[in-house]
C-alpha cells in the first residue's frame, strides 16, 4: 500500500474514531485532525460514500455522525491514530 493510501487510512480512522458516540462539525473535525478543511471534507464524502458516516440537519447545522456499523470496523489495536 502507498504511503498515501495509509495516511488516508489513518485519518478516515481517526474521524470514525472523533465520531464514535458523538457528532461533529466540519470546523470541530479540523481542529481535532489539523487537517485543511477540503481534505476532511474529501475524507467525509469518502466515508458517507461508503455509508460509514451520515449528515444529519440540526436547524441550519449540519453534523456528521458515524453510523452504529461502521465504529466496528476500527482496529481496536490501533490506538494511536490521530495526527502527528
């Protein structure tokens, strides 16, 4: 696998990760990958792509949210998966 196949590997698992149990913003996933915002968003519309994470509308909002399913899908062994 490329190195860059396994880095987006480990950032779609830290979103999945981020979102295990909770919903958040585009701005609050940012902030906790410190990855650009177009390289979150492309990572999300990968992973709503696949059915792993959904939008849902608060009000004018919109929150993202892994689906029950998909948080099976993450190696427990890799804990260490945020940014460097």
């Amino acid at each position: 696998m490329s190195d860059i196949a396994t880095e987006a590997g480990v950032l779609r698992d830290f979103i999945l990760a981020e979102l295990d149990g909770a919903s958040a913003n585009i701005t609050q996933l940012v902030e906790a990958t410190g990855a650009p915002a177009s390289t979150v968003r492309w990572h999300l519309m990968k992973l709503k792509d696949a059915g792993l994470v959904e939008s849902i509308s608060r009000g004018v909002y919109r929150r993202l949210e892994a689906t029950w399913y998909s948080l099976s899908l993450l190696a427990p062994t890799n804990a260490n998966v945020g940014p460097t």
